[in-house]
C-alpha cells in the first residue's frame, strides 16, 4: 500500500444550489465521478430560489479538491462560494490562549494584582529573584523556541511557518501535563544570536523545550544554553524521540525475549535523533550499535567533516566493521531508522536475525512499508498514528517537563531520561503487551504523571532538584 501524505483530508464545500429536486443529485453525481467522497450535508439557509449547503468532501489531496472545484463550476445551477479545510479551520485565529487564573472583580482586587500593592511582590523578587518560582509563571512555563529550520519533513521553511506547529506543542504541554507552554519562532538562524535570546528571555520560563533546530547547529545551541542557563534546556527533536524509542525498545525486547545488553542494533540517519536516540541505546545497556549515513557504516578508519559523526564512529560499531546498510544489518536484531522512505528493503530484514524488531521512524513515510515488511518482522512500529505501535515525543516531554518544573531542576539529565524512557514502557502491562502493543497510547492518562514521578525520583536522586521535598509550594514572605 502506497502512504499518502494527505491521508483522510477533508475540504468543506459552501455551495448555492438551485432550489430543485435534481440539483443536488447532479452535485453529488460530479462528485462521486471526480473520485470525492461526500461525508456530511448541512443547510445554511434556504430561500425560494436557492439553498446554501455545506458539503464535507473527503479528497486524496489539495489538487484533488481544486479538480472537483473545476467540475462544480462547469455545472448550471451549482455555485461555489467558498472551500475550506478543516485542519486550517482549527488553527483560525490561532490555537492557543493567555487566560488569567484570578478575576479582578472590584477595585480592591485591581490593586492587588496590579498597582499599588504589585510593588511589594516586585520588591520580594528584587531583593531574592529565586523566589519567582514561587509567585509568577515560571514556576510552570516552558518556553517551545524554533527557528523554522527543520519543521516536520518540511525542513528550512522559516519562523512564520513554524508557528503552528509551536502552537500544537503548547496546546499538548497543557492538554496532557497541564503545562503553560508559550510558543516562540526567532527570526535568525545564527547559533549565537539564538542563545542570545534565548538566555534574554529567560526569567520568566522555568523551562526552554527546543524544537524543529537543524542539524548540527541545534547540538551547540542546546549545549551552551544546558552550560549557561540554570533551567531545563531539552531538545525535544533528539531527547524526546530517544526517550520514547528507548521505551518502546524495552517492550519489544521482552515480546522476543531477547536481553538489551544482547542486541545488534542499526541506526540508519545519523542526525540529531539519530545521535541522541544512539546515547539512550548505549545508555540502557546496549552494547552493540552500528550507524548508517550516505558515507556508509560509520567507522574509525575514516574522517569525518561532521564532529557529531567522528563522535560516533568512536563511541560505536564495536567491530569497527565498513560498507553499506546491507553490510551492517546482517545478523541485527533492531533496525531504527531515522532517514528517510525506501532505505529499508526485505531483503535486509531477511538477512536480519530471528525475530527481528524494526523501528522504522521517517515521518510522513517509514525507510519501508509497514504493510510491506509486517510479514517478515516480529515487531514493528512507526511515527504515523494510522500503524501500531507508534513512537510519538507526546509520550516523552509533557510529563519530563512536569516533573523537572515540579522539583525545580536545573537542567534535563541522562538519569532523568532513562527513569522516563521506563515509566512509559511500564505503562504497558504484562498482560497487555503484544507485537502490537509495546508503547501505550498517547491519549493514554496515566502516562504524563508515571512519567512526571519518575523524572522527579531521578531529578533528587541525581542531585539536580533544587526544591525542598516538603516544600508545598507556600511562599515564605520574610
């Protein structure tokens, strides 16, 4: 089966109709005869002479819905007024808001949350800024920063386009953690301006989530915010995917018994994913890892232009063994991609070991079919929603973040990733887990606060929480 990128794509048609009893059979004809699917009817008004209908399509594709557009057109009695998208109805205006959580409902209320008596409170902060935790937002405000440089699979499409993806990070911050999340698209591409900023703007955030950077700049923006800011820096693209497939990695192990320490595992698309989700890998036990880029197996008889890629070849391929995909995927348990569609062939599975565990993750398309490899894998999983199995960062950075605001980190570290890469995995029962079922959902409640519990046990533990465990939160005035 061929995957769409438009999958399920519906366009509502506002259409003036003559008023007869054949018009709207001629409408629905032209539509079912240019491929469209009419999935809903609703009468907006009605006069004597005419109806105006919305008509809810389903189409492959934008083209598709321009094509029936010019069919309408054609047809005496059919009007079109207007097509809209559904998905671009939900981000009208924007998804996401500022509202307060105290009404002002009289003078005296005004002038506790604003002038005169606010001084006071200005006062408090002036004399100990640590105390911001406690009275204003950012005890519980993240920051979501891009620069529009690697969007989804769009790549470098600027600031102004990245914004509604921002947007839907923050509304996920608060659906699924109850998270502020504030969405922040910087006009520059340059390292040191972002840092720059970023450090600017951050007393007022308890939390910076880095997001849609490229390659390699975002490893030296993350790194010198972790060294100079004293709050959570976490590069949602690396760690949150790392965190995520790792989780998924300890349930597949167990569906075919096969220890982590054990494992032959490929990470093709040695980028910033790549490299993190390979750090979570050896972090977890793992002991046995070979990456695959467009030069091949990384190795250390080569030099590498891109230090991340020297880093590897030094820390990795244990056997320092050289040549293609084909030549590293020979006898592997794990095969995670990180590339793009097409890079993985039966052929390689077939010549992978017993079992194989394939973590095809490319998105909108996998390195292969689903469809195409299922009968050749034991466990499969992707980033689309539409398969099993599906390796999504919504698991990973609401309840990460939750926690590391709870007991007040001051950064993200290795010990708190892996303590959230194993709560998501326990979230999945014994008795639940499958081939097709090794990651929960991501509507699954329970995730963010298992995570968010787990992030802060290893936040203390690690010496990085800096709020006192019986601190309630009450706010000392003196």
């Amino acid at each position: 089966m061929a995957i769409q990128h438009n999958v399920g794509l519906s366009l509502i048609f506002r259409l003036e109709l003559l008023n007869s009893n054949t018009t709207f059979g001629k409408l629905a004809s032209i539509i079912g005869e240019a491929g469209g699917d009419i999935i809903a009817v609703d009468v907006i008004r009605v006069t004597r002479e005419t109806v105006i209908r919305d008509v809810t399509i389903n189409v492959s594709n934008r083209d598709h819905g321009k094509q029936i557009v010019s069919a309408l057109e054609t047809e005496p009695g059919i009007k079109v007024i207007n097509v809209s998208d559904r998905t671009f109805l939900m981000h009208l205006g924007g998804k996401v808001e500022v509202t307060p959580k105290i009404k002002v409902k009289n003078r005296d209320d005004l002038s506790r949350v604003y002038t005169p008596h606010v001084a006071r409170v200005c006062e408090a902060l002036h004399e100990d800024p640590s105390k911001a935790f406690q009275l204003t937002i950012k005890r519980n405000t993240v920051a979501v920063v891009s620069d529009g440089t690697a969007v989804l699979g769009l790549g470098d499409i600027g600031p102004y386009a990245a914004i509604p993806v921002m947007e839907g990070k923050a509304m996920l911050f608060k659906q699924f953690a109850g998270v502020d999340a504030f969405p922040v698209c910087l006009d520059t591409k340059d390292p040191d301006e972002i840092v720059k900023i970023v450090k600017s703007i951050a007393p007022i955030f308890g939390g910076i989530n880095l997001e849609d950077i490229a390659s390699p700049r975002c490893f030296e923006i993350e790194e010198r915010l972790k060294e100079e800011l004293d709050i959570p820096v976490f590069h949602d693209d690396q760690h949150g995917t790392a965190v995520v497939l790792l989780a998924g990695l300890i349930n597949a192990a167990k569906v075919v018994g096969k220890k982590l320490e054990n494992l032959k595992v490929v990470v093709v698309g040695i980028g910033a994913a790549g490299v993190a989700c390979s750090k979570m890998i050896l972090a977890a036990g793992v002991k046995n890892l070979i990456g695959v880029d467009r030069p091949g197996i990384l190795n250390r008889n080569e030099k590498y232009e891109n230090e991340m890629w020297s880093w590897y070849a030094a820390h990795t391929n244990p056997d320092n063994i050289t040549g293609t995909l084909a030549d590293a995927i020979r006898g592997a348990d794990v095969f995670v991609g990180l590339s793009g569609p097409g890079v993985l062939t039966v052929d390689h599975i077939r010549s992978m070991a017993q079992d194989p565990i394939v973590f095809a993750m490319a998105n909108p398309d996998p390195e292969i079919d689903p469809e195409l490899a299922e009968p050749h894998v034991r466990v499969m999983a992707t980033g689309r929603s539409d398969f099993p199995n599906q390796i999504n960062n919504v698991l990973c950075f609401p309840g990460i973040f939750k926690g590391a605001l709870q007991c007040r980190a001051r950064t993200i570290n290795e010990e708190m990733k892996l303590a959230a890469a194993r709560a998501i995995a326990s979230v999945v029962t014994d008795e639940e887990l499958s081939e097709h079922y090794i990651i929960p959902s991501v509507f699954n409640k329970r995730v963010a606060d298992v995570v968010s519990e787990a992030v802060v046990e290893a936040a203390y533990h690690s010496g990085v929480a800096r709020r006192e465990r019986w601190d309630a939160g009450s706010s000392n005035i003196f």
